[in-house]
C-alpha cells in the first residue's frame, strides 16, 4: 500500500484514502517493512519508472508518518506466519502482514488481491 502513494503509475483513490487513514491514526507494519519498500523503490529505479530523487523524497515523507514497526514479526515467522502461508497461498511475506493483522486484531490495508482474499476468508477487516 506505501508504494502505491509513491509511485504514480500505482496510486488510486483506494491507496489514498488509506494514507489519509494513516495520517490521521497511524500504522503497524511487520519488521520486514522497510526493506520491501526500499527493495520494490530501487527495482523501481533499475526499471525506469522512478529515480533515486523520487525513492528520497517518497522516503522522507514515509519518515513523518506514525507507522510503528512491529517487534514480533520474526517471533512468528517459523510458526503462525509460516502456517498461515501455507493455509492461504501466501508468501511467507504477505502471510507476515496477516498473522499481524490477526495477532492485534486490526484490519489489514493491502493492494494484492490474494492477501486480501486470505485476509477476509481469515474474517480479517480489510482496509477500504
């Protein structure tokens, strides 16, 4: 979802009402967060569709958002996590953001269309 507020040719109005959500509420995100974000800007930049001027910006703006990074991601991981992927399809990395939704209980924000499936077959609220 921070990607689709990056990068153009990925923002709708779906990805945007959810960055006004976080503006206002704020965010948990699983401790792979941050590297999925930078590793999809620099693929992003190796293909053209960005340069390191916008992947700056749009970083130093993700900075003043009050998105938490959750501590127990990894905890999980060989577990929940794991079992998770397994049950829906998922990677190990979208079945993270799920077993975080499911573990406190907050609703799940996502562009991809089979986390968001897993995520309402696990009676998950999914965000808009």
């Amino acid at each position: 979802m921070a990607l689709a507020w990056l990068l153009d040719d990925e923002s709708n109005e779906a990805s945007q009402s959810v960055l006004r959500l976080v503006a206002i509420n704020g965010a948990v995100v699983p401790s792979l967060w941050r590297l999925e974000v930078a590793n999809v800007l620099q693929h992003s930049v190796r293909r053209k569709r960005c340069d390191q001027a916008l992947v700056e910006r749009g970083l130093l703006r993700l900075e003043r958002f009050r998105i938490f990074v959750d501590p127990e991601t990894d905890e999980h991981a060989w577990g929940e996590t794991r079992r998770l992927a397994i049950k829906h399809g998922l990677t190990i990395y979208d079945a993270a953001y799920l077993e975080l939704a499911i573990r406190r209980g907050l609703p799940l924000a996502s562009c991809d269309a089979e986390l968001i499936a897993a995520a309402k077959k696990a009676g998950v609220e999914v965000v808009p």
